[in-house]
C-alpha cells in the first residue's frame, strides 16, 4: 500500500508540473521547491540549536498554530522554529513570518524527499496542524523516534481512517505520538480504531484570534465611519455580495466594507458591477486622510487586514456559505459582534454553536437577509444581546495552546 501511496505522490507532482505551465500559483508551487534542501543545510551550518518543525498546509492552519509557535519561541529559545508550508497561498503570505528561523514549502511526500529531509533537518519535535497527513513522513519520524504532535486535530466519520478499506491508512496513524483534538467526537472516532493517545484541547484558532483583537491593526480610513451603521462582509464570494446589493437598494443609509476571497483583477471587476448601483471606491484607491463617509460600498483589495477590519463594524457577514463553505466565523465573533451566513454551515462546529447560542443567524436568501434585519439587526437590544453571546463564545474557549504547551514541554 506504502508503494501505492507513494507512486500517487509521483503522479500528483508530475500533474502539478504540466498545470504549472499555465498557472500562476501551481508554478510557485513548483519554484519554490527547488533548491529547499541547500537551504536547510545552509541553515543548519549556521544554526546549531535544537529544532521544532511545525507544519501548516495553509494560510488558515498557520493561523491555528501561531499562538503555539510563538510560546515555543518565547519560552523556549533553545529551540529553533522551522515552518514548512504545502501551499503558496500559506508560504508567500507568512514567507517572513519573524517568529520562525526557517520557513520553506514541504518537500513532496516521496520516500527519497522524506529521508533527506529528516536527516538533513534532524528534528527534536514535529508538529502537524489540523489535518495534515503525510504518511511517509509519519513512517520515517516514527522510525527514527521523532515525536510527531497532531494540533488543533478533527476527525469526521467520512474520513479514509473509519472506512472499512482504511485499516492501511488507520494504522499510520498509529504512529503518531499524540492527537491534541478540538472536540469529544473526534476523540471518540479515534477510540474506535483503538487510539487513546489523545487529549481534548479545543481549537486554537480561538487562542489566536484573541490575540488579534487585543491589538488590532488600525486602519485610518475607516475610523470616522458610523460603526452602528457599517456591515462588514468578509472573505465574500459573488453570491454573498449579490444579496446584500439587493439589501443596501433597501437600505441606502448602510455602508458595506466588502472584503471579497479572491482579490484578482477580474474579481475586484466583478465586484464593483455587483454593486454599479451604489457610490463604491476600492481601498488601493484611499489614503489616510480620504474622507469616505460619502461611498455606500468600500472594497478592499489587499490581504491580511480582514481581522482587524471586523472592529469596524455593527455585525458581520461571513462569506462561502452559499458555496463549498464558509470561511473564519471567529474573527469576527471575538469582537462581539452578531453573524450572518450563507446554509452551508454544517461542517463547522464554531457556527453551528453560534447559532444554538444565538450569536449566528443563517440566510438562504435576500428575503432571509432582510427579515433577519428587521427582526434582530434593526433592534438595539437584540444586536446588544447577539453581541455578548458572540464575544462571551470566544472568552469561553480559549486555551487550547496553553493545554499543548503545558503538556509537552
């Protein structure tokens, strides 16, 4: 089955090759594996400390465990932190993260990758978050008593691990020295392949946005606009922008900050034709003293500001659910403040106890959105009350990095 595995690893490469030739972030996928293994020797020539890897997939995984690499580096400096990424849409934002001694992109999962890799990286402790699976690595960290650390982990009963025809796949996780889970029901699937090597930490994504709304960024734009009158969408797709366009015709005393998903060219047009009825300027377009109380729509076309631009605003929309998913409910709820998404929730246990609590509502639709509005967003007390609750949510779980830390260092 290992042969199996690793001949699909091969292929899926050899298709990244070919996809690269016609696509921008393949072919950084491509570029930025080259060479990786004269840039740990280098490293290491120079840095003779003990070294943690961490490992993200992405940008979002990242984000769960930053709070953790940041206590590793405060509270144990004899250590050196290197980060590996599998995605350029992880690596090229957070390629000068300065927390981390080392960051490059996960060699591919090939045997000949893997034993070069640890033996060049030589590894104290590994960390994988969330649900990165990489089974030769896991093999060859396992056979050379490297401790390998799942954080922030979830397990849904699809997964390969609980089919009848996953005992292959079941079994490499066997391998792995502990599971931090982020709820009872992961623990649970894992006990039913016969793992107890698990804790129940919670999800750090909650120790991290924490931190980020102890000290947002300011953005001086957007500091005069009428918070009690200002929607923040975040992370949108067509689709979320599209209903509430139909709402602001309604409402034409409403401002819209609209941070779409995707902030390409093309994109960036198509959101200024969603909304061609209103007064709309892109954020590139401003400077510090741009007075923007006169636009109905500010689009903002840069990255990394989404998490401090929810404090903006009086409730917020969070973006996919109309599609696959939908994106970061917790940047949003840490400010307290009341949540609207799309009907594809079900996935995240974040939004699905939000809306128990009375902190979330779901929309299907424009006539969704506007009989939310008027019942609850239209109500000081019901805005005061879904606020709290929201706010209250976040307070209530945080702590996860500390359980890890704690219990492995």
């Amino acid at each position: 089955m290992r042969t199996l595995y690793s001949f699909a690893i091969h292929i899926y490469s050899f298709l990244i090759r070919i996809y690269s030739l016609k696509n921008k972030k393949a072919k950084l996928w491509i570029d930025g594996r080259k060479e990786l293994f004269d840039k740990i020797v280098e490293f290491k020539k120079d840095d003779k400390r003990e070294v943690v890897w961490v490992h993200c997939a992405s940008l979002g995984e990242f984000e769960q465990g930053r709070v953790l690499i940041e206590k590793i580096k405060n509270q144990k400096p004899h250590y050196a932190i290197v980060l590996t990424f599998f995605s350029p849409s992880g690596y090229e934002v957070r390629k000068n993260y300065t927390w981390a001694d080392l960051i490059i992109y996960l060699p591919q999962d090939t045997p000949r990758n893997v034993q070069r890799f640890i033996y060049y990286l030589s590894p104290k402790k590994a960390f994988f978050v969330k649900y990165e699976y990489w089974y030769n690595y896991i093999d060859c960290l396992s056979k050379n008593k490297i401790p390998l650390y799942i954080v922030s982990a979830i397990f849904r009963p699809n997964q390969i691990f609980f089919k009848f025809y996953g005992k292959w796949f079941a079994q490499q996780l066997a391998k792995i020295e502990h599971f931090f889970v982020q709820d009872e029901s992961s623990a649970k699937l894992l006990e039913s392949i016969n793992l107890k090597n698990y804790t129940i930490t919670g999800d750090t994504r909650f120790d991290r946005v924490a931190q980020i709304c102890s000290a947002p960024k300011r953005i001086p734009q957007f500091e005069n606009l009428d918070k009690n009158k200002t929607i923040i969408i975040g992370s949108s797709w067509q689709k979320d922008e599209e209903v509430f366009a139909k709402l602001l015709d309604e409402y034409s005393n409403l401002k819209l900050i609209v941070v779409p998903h995707e902030i390409d060219h093309e994109r960036i047009a198509s959101v200024e034709s969603i909304f061609e009825k209103q007064k709309s300027i892109k954020l590139s377009k401003t400077d510090e003293s741009s007075n923007l109380s006169e636009f109905n729509v500010i689009i903002v076309d840069s990255i990394g500001l989404l998490s401090s631009i929810y404090q903006y605003g009086f409730f917020a929309h969070i973006g996919g659910g109309f599609g696959k998913g939908i994106h970061n409910v917790l940047e949003a709820a840490c400010y307290g403040m009341p949540i609207i998404f799309g009907p594809n929730y079900e996935k995240f246990e974040e939004a699905k106890s939000l809306i128990k609590l009375g902190g979330a509502f779901c929309v299907k639709n424009h006539v969704d959105l506007k009989n939310i509005f008027e019942k609850k967003l239209n109500n000081e007390i019901e805005i005061r009350q879904a606020s709290e609750i929201s706010k209250k949510f976040v307070e209530n779980n945080i702590g996860a990095s500390d359980k890890i830390f704690d219990s492995i260092f």
